[in-house]
C-alpha cells in the first residue's frame, strides 16, 4: 500500500516529443556530422602546392 502512495507522488516529466524522435533526432544530426567531417578528407593534398617547398623559400628570404 505504501509503494504505490510513494509512487502516486513522484512527479513525472513528459517528453514534448515521443522518445523515437528523439532517436531519429540524434541519428539525423550524426551522420550529417559524419558526413560534414568526411568531406573535409584528402584537404592538405588539394592545396599541396601552398605547402610544398617552404622551407626553401623561407631559407631563399
């Protein structure tokens, strides 16, 4: 009988969206991160021509 007084007197939050929302929420927004960070593969290759031959430049100065 005391179990259920004390459990008619926890206060219970709802979620202002079912829980599965929330799931496919955190799903969405990690594979565009996956994705974001994925298209940033091979940068320092493409501007290798900004790097290359440095430090004889520098030594040239």
């Amino acid at each position: 009988m005391t179990d259920t007084i004390i459990a008619s007197g926890e206060i219970v939050n709802e979620l202002p969206f079912p829980a599965e929302v929330f799931g496919i929420a955190f799903l969405v927004s990690f594979f565009a991160l996956a994705w974001l960070t994925y298209s940033y593969r091979n940068v320092a290759n493409r501007h290798r021509h900004k790097t290359q031959g440095t430090s004889s430049a520098s030594a040239h100065h």
